[in-house]
C-alpha cells in the first residue's frame, strides 16, 4: 500500500486513528499475506488462522503507533511473525498424546448424542452460542471447549481479567435466558 496513492493514504489515516472501516479494507488487503506467514511458522491452518486474528487485533490496538510514511506489509508481517511464534510456543507446551491412548469418557473426544431430544438440545446450546456477541463467544468458547481458566484467557486475548469476568457473566446469563425452555422441560 503506497502512501502515493491518495486513496491508500486515507485509508492509512483513517487505520492509524482506528476506524474500523479501514482495518477491514487493512484486513481484506492483507490477511492472505498474513495467513502465509502465519501458516509458514505454525504449520497449520487453523493455528494460522487464529495468528491472522490476533495479529489483526494487535495492529488495531497499535494503529495509532505506526508511522506515517512506513510501509503497512512489512509491519504487519512482522507482527505475524511475532504471532505465529507464540502460538507455536504455546502449542508445543499442551500436552498431547495420540487417539489411540486416550480413554473412552475423555472430554477432548466427541461423542454423538444418545438420542434425538439430546441431538436436538445440543443444536440449541450451539445456536445459542452463536448467537451471543463475538467477544462473548470468544470468552465461552475458550473457557468450557478449550477447558481455558479466566486468567489464561485473559492473557491469550490480552484483556484485563476483569474485562473477561465480565464478558463470561454476560455470556452465561444471555446463555441462561435463551436456554430456559431446556430447564422447564426436564422439570
């Protein structure tokens, strides 16, 4: 993105003073050079994926700081790269152990529900799930399908942990509401 271009330049205006507008212009222009780098350091694309949010995420908090005139790839490549090697980091410290060594009740494995009432109350609880605003989800995702604790969470987002308590109260008393009808019917 050349700040030659008139249009490149306000687009790099409007990115350094935070404009969700044009971090998506930003996103759209550079995600798939990110992904690349991201996916060349992880080796996976799902944990490649995951690098492309934060990074994105880490660039817009820190758009104010990027430097009139500076090229926007190379910044963003090298907070990717950043990215990406901390995820690899982290991931290399999870313990794992093949399929074949894990017990049959274990909550990493997915089991398909025992019948079409309980098919039908887990398709609930997704959409549910879905429905809940984007860093809610996040925060709910993590906690009980990642098995995350509050402060890793709020580590791994880089949010005060009291952000994420919050985010998990909300999350879980909206999850309450539009899941009441489950409660009465078992009653």
């Amino acid at each position: 993105m050349s700040t030659a271009d008139p249009l490149d330049a306000a687009v790099l205006r409007s990115f350094r003073v935070g404009d969700e507008g044009a971090v998506r212009v930003v996103y759209r222009r550079y995600a798939p050079l990110v992904l690349a780098v991201a996916r060349h350091v992880v080796g996976d694309r799902a944990l490649a994926e995951e690098a492309v949010q934060q990074t994105f995420l880490q660039a817009w908090r820190a758009a104010d700081r990027f430097e009139n005139g500076r090229e926007l790839a190379p910044w963003l490549v090298t907070i990717a790269r950043r990215v990406a090697i901390d995820i690899a980091r982290r991931e290399r410290r999870r313990p794992t152990s093949p399929l074949d060594h894990v017990e049959a009740g274990h909550s990493s494995l997915v089991s398909l529900p025992p019948s079409e009432s309980a098919a039908w109350e887990v398709a609930q609880v997704r959409e549910a799930i879905e429905s809940l605003a984007p860093d809610e989800r996040e925060v709910v995702r993590l906690q009980h399908l990642e098995g995350w604790t509050q402060q890793e969470i709020a580590i791994r987002l880089g949010l005060p942990l009291g952000t994420v308590k919050s985010r998990s109260y909300r999350a879980h008393r909206a999850l309450a509401a539009r899941l009441a009808h489950l409660r009465e019917a078992t009653a």
